[in-house]
C-alpha cells in the first residue's frame, strides 16, 4: 500500500473541492490495462478525494498533476464501468 502521506495529501487538496468549469475525472479501462489487472482514473475536486477513500488499499501508483491527480488501481477494486449506469426500463 502507498504511503498514508500521499493519503493525507489527496485528503487535503480534494476533499469538499468541485473544481472549476473544466474540472473532470475520466477512467481508462482498455484491453492492454485489463490484461495488466489495472484501470486508471484521471479526476479532478471531490472525485479524487471519494476515489481514494473508497479503494486506498488498491490503489498502486498516484500521480498529482495540478488541480488532478491520476490513480492506478487495482482491477479487483473496480465492479466495471457498466454500474456506473442505471437501468432504464422502456415507458
């Protein structure tokens, strides 16, 4: 697990922060990185700070780049980017 710092700091600089107009969070999850058993997450404010307190034990590798920072995280913390959908009954 990484150190409980980069934790704090993520805590410190994103909890409670909506960002700006251009603040976004992105997820990659392409074929190369599933083979690996990884996903990335690119995000910005809260997101950030909600990503790390929900999986911090998965995530291998954080890198801060301004107002955002990217995760890479363990597959097995990630259910698949189909759940972040409801379903949707026709009418």
């Amino acid at each position: 697990m990484l150190d409980k710092k980069i934790y704090n700091r993520i805590m410190r600089e994103f909890k409670g922060k909506s960002g700006g107009p251009e603040a976004e969070s992105i997820l990659v999850d392409n074929n190369e990185e599933r083979k690996s058993g990884l996903i990335e997450v690119y995000a910005h404010g809260k997101n950030a700070a909600k990503i790390a307190k929900r999986c911090w034990p998965s995530i291998t590798a954080v890198k801060f780049e301004g107002e955002s920072v990217t995760f890479t995280i363990k597959r097995t913390a990630f259910r698949g980017m189909h759940t972040a959908f409801k379903i949707v009954r026709e009418e």
